[in-house]
C-alpha cells in the first residue's frame, strides 16, 4: 500500500503491512537508505535506522506490543496529560489504534524531494469521551528526510469548540552506547521538575545536562514540555 498524495519517489519509499498480530505498521525508506518505522499502535514510531543500518532508538526486552498496552520504547504520543494526572500515566493515545489520515495538508514543494512521509489520526472513541469529555483530532505527519532526518509534526483540533486544556510531549526511548557522551544543551536558565526529589522545583544552570546517573526531570516553559528521563531497563 503506498501513501495517498506523494510523489512517486516517495511513494516507493512508503509501504504499509501488518505485524504479528494484524495492527498496520508503516515503513519509510529514503533513496540513501535510512528507514523508519511507524505502528498504528499508539501512532509509536518504533525505529529510526541510518543509512549504514544503526539503529537510533531502543525498544525493551520487555515491550509488549498488544493493545492496550502501551509499547515501550521508541516514541510514544503523550497526550492529553503528560506524567500522572487524572487519567493513565500520560495518557491514552499511545494505547489507541490510529488510521492513516487520507486527508492530509500537502508537504510543500520545496520539502519534497527524497522525503518519504505518513499522515496518522487519533480520534476519541465513546469510551474515551467518558473518561475525557473534548472532542479532537489529532494528526501526526511522521517524516523521513533525504539526509536521514527524523521530523514529527503534531496538530490537534478542538473539534466542538469548547475550550479545554491538555499536556503532550514526545518521549523518545534513544539507544546509546555510552551515557557519559551524552549531552543535551540549550536547557540553560529553564526551570524543571525533579521526580526523584518530590517533584521540586529547580532551576538549570549549565550549559549543557549530562548524566551520571539515573534522572527523571521536567523542563517546562511556556512553548514546550521536554520530559527527560534516563534509567536502565532489564
């Protein structure tokens, strides 16, 4: 199955299957090499590979990839809450089925070429309108560059027009070979959430976060949520 609307180059580099147990899934292909792949299930993006078959992301020995059990790992779709709340611990959308969005806005000429790319939506069902009464679209274009870049782009409609807040936030599962190489920069003067102390709050001073061990810390303003959290997994 190629993806409604794209090029025929990229219509090459989109194919869509079924895993093991019948959920679509979604493999991107770029003409260098580089794929990534996308499961209905939770609209998760479950690996991001290069161009040389290095596999960017980590998925658990443990994962279990049966709704309506979220798949851990890769990078799930928190919304609409972020953490603990109301609701399951950041929310519902990475334990729903999502469709390919037959209807998607077009990628703009100077952006298509080599990009192979899929259109995802989540709409709420009856029993998700019991447990969070807004109704939404949320659509999700999952985009694979010629140079092996992985973009994700998020947009949700409030569909009855009656105001409503809510919390969201990609969090991805990286696979890395040496934490003590990791840097993440550009989190100076942000305040965070510390999980591991009550959740006080503290401010960023460096200039770059690195790690020793285990964190799990919010950084949040007023554009943005970025939730990061290192541990080890068995």
């Amino acid at each position: 199955m190629n993806h409604s609307g794209a090029t025929s180059d990229q219509r090459a580099a989109v194919e869509v299957s079924k895993d093991k147990i019948g959920i679509d899934q979604v493999l991107l292909h770029n003409p260098r090499g580089a794929s990534v792949q996308v499961s209905l299930h939770g609209g998760q993006v479950l690996s991001w590979k290069t161009e040389r078959g290095e596999e960017l992301l980590f998925i658990s020995s443990k994962a279990i990839f049966k709704p309506p059990k979220a798949v851990r790992g890769g990078i799930p779709i928190c919304f609409p809450q972020v953490g603990n709340g109301s609701l399951e611990q950041n929310g519902f959308a990475r334990n729903r089925i999502w469709v390919i969005d037959n209807d998607p806005p077009p990628l703009h000429p100077n952006d298509s070429n080599g990009k192979a790319y899929i259109d995802l939506l989540l709409k709420p069902s009856e029993e998700d309108l019991k447990i969070w009464p807004h109704s939404f679209e949320f659509r999700l274009r999952v985009s694979l560059a010629a140079e092996g870049y992985l973009t994700l782009i998020s947009r949700i409609r409030n569909i009855n027009c009656k105001p409503f807040s809510f919390s969201f936030a990609y969090h991805p599962y990286f696979s890395i070979s040496d934490i003590s190489e990791v840097r993440i920069e550009g989190l100076e003067t942000l305040d965070y959430l510390d999980n591991l102390f009550q959740k006080e709050r503290f401010t960023e001073q460096g200039d770059a976060l690195t790690f020793e061990s285990e964190v799990i810390m919010f950084f949040q303003n007023l554009l943005s949520l970025l939730v990061t959290k290192i541990c080890s997994f068995l």
